[in-house]
C-alpha cells in the first residue's frame, strides 16, 4: 500500500499556536500523537510519500523519529527540511529524496512537489472515458490564504473548456490537485483515493470562494490562439 502526507513539522513548537495553531499542550504531545496516528495507518512494508516539511528537528531526533515511524519513507523536499543539510544525518533512511517526482498509482498518475504546480505535467490527459487521470499532489500551504487563491484559480479553469486534440471535442480544462496537509487527515498517511475523497468532501462542504478581479460568470472557451502550444504538450509518459 502507498500512502502520502505534508507538513508533519515534528518538532515544530511554534506551529502550536501560530498559523495551524495545533490543539496539543506540547510539541512532545505533538510529536507522540502524530506517530501513533501514523503507526495506525501505515504497517512495516508499506510506503509513505512525504511531500516535504517532515522535521524541525535535528538530525538526531529526526533519525530516531524515522526509526519509531512505521513503512518504507520517500521524502518530496521542503523547504523546513533542514536536517538534511547536517553531514550527520543518513539520507539513506528514506528510499529516496526528491524536489519533484512523478509516480503512478493504480493506473494513475501523481506529479508530487511541496510546492503546488498550476500547470502540471499530464493535466490535460484523460483516459477512454474522458476521465482525467493526473493528479497534482502538494503541501507547503497548509490552510492559510494561499489554499483559498489557489481554490479560486482551480474553480476559474474548470469553468474554461478547450478543444481536445485529435477529436476535436469541447471539454472543461481538468484541474486534479490535493493539499496533503497532515492536519486535513488527523495527521495520517493516505491512499490516493482517500486524499480524493478528503478533497472532495472538503470542497463540497466549502462555500465557492470568488474573487472579484478574476471571476467569470459562465464558461469560456480558450482560442485557438490561446492554445497554440497546447499540441507541444506529450499525451505520453
């Protein structure tokens, strides 16, 4: 089983009360509860994708917290990451360590970074049923503003249609992309479907956010001008 999460931030003491202002007495209490709910979740043979932000803490607590935490860890950089600018620190602990990767998941395929991308590799690709297969899976803005730009930005493309190539059909633009953040699953590692249905219950349930500035009242269609480049962009891998 592949699991994925961002923004753990062990260690992260002023994560207590500023910006996520987490419900714990104490980093200690922070860190225990996260590992518990982690080791829930995750047994020994299964892998967990971190998109970055893992650890505020030294290279010493961070190798002995990747020893307590169940499941074989690959690691998307953040920029809290700092532990691995230590020589002292095994970098050999997590199967790998990436600024940016590109998997695929039962017949799926994520493009991970820390950072959310707008305009991601494979977004426009869709299988035999018109089904958008690509998923952008990012961390880095936790729940502040920047989730709510970005929101606004993935309702406005959605309301925008294209034509497809080779057959000429009007579609809505795909725009598949999940904030990982640790928070939005109590803090455990989830499957790619189950992030699917946390964003889409949490979009449900969100009031549509419009920002003046930008807002289009009905959809659009891209120009063939528009989308001169769009026939540079590879349907393969």
């Amino acid at each position: 089983m592949r699991y994925y999460i961002a923004d753990c931030h062990f260690y992260h003491r002023s994560l207590l009360d500023k910006m996520d202002c987490r419900n714990f007495d104490s980093v200690e209490a922070m860190n225990e509860t996260m590992i518990e709910q982690w080791n829930k979740k995750v047994r020994r043979n299964d892998e967990v994708v971190i998109l970055g932000d893992f650890s505020w803490g030294t290279a010493e607590q961070t190798t002995e917290l990747l020893h307590r935490l169940n499941g074989r860890k690959f690691l998307i950089r953040g920029n809290h990451d700092l532990y691995l600018k230590d020589k002292t620190f095994d970098q050999s602990l997590f199967g790998w360590v990436k600024d940016y990767a590109e998997l695929h998941d039962n017949k799926r395929k994520v493009v991970l970074s820390h950072y959310p991308i707008a305009c991601y590799n494979g977004q426009y690709r869709v299988d035999l049923e018109g089904t958008a297969v690509t998923w952008m899976l990012y961390g880095h803005i936790h729940n502040t503003r920047d989730q709510i730009l970005l929101d606004a930005y993935c309702d406005l493309v959605r309301q925008t249609t294209h034509t497809a190539i080779g057959t000429g059909e009007k579609r809505q633009i795909p725009v598949q992309m999940i904030n990982c953040f640790c928070m939005r699953s109590n803090y455990q590692p989830l499957t790619l479907d189950e992030w699917i249905e946390v964003e889409r219950k949490r979009t449900t349930v969100q009031k549509p956010v419009t920002l003046p500035s930008i807002h289009v009242r009905k959809p659009v269609e891209a120009s063939d001008r528009d989308l001169s480049l769009e026939r540079l962009t590879p349907d393969s891998e």
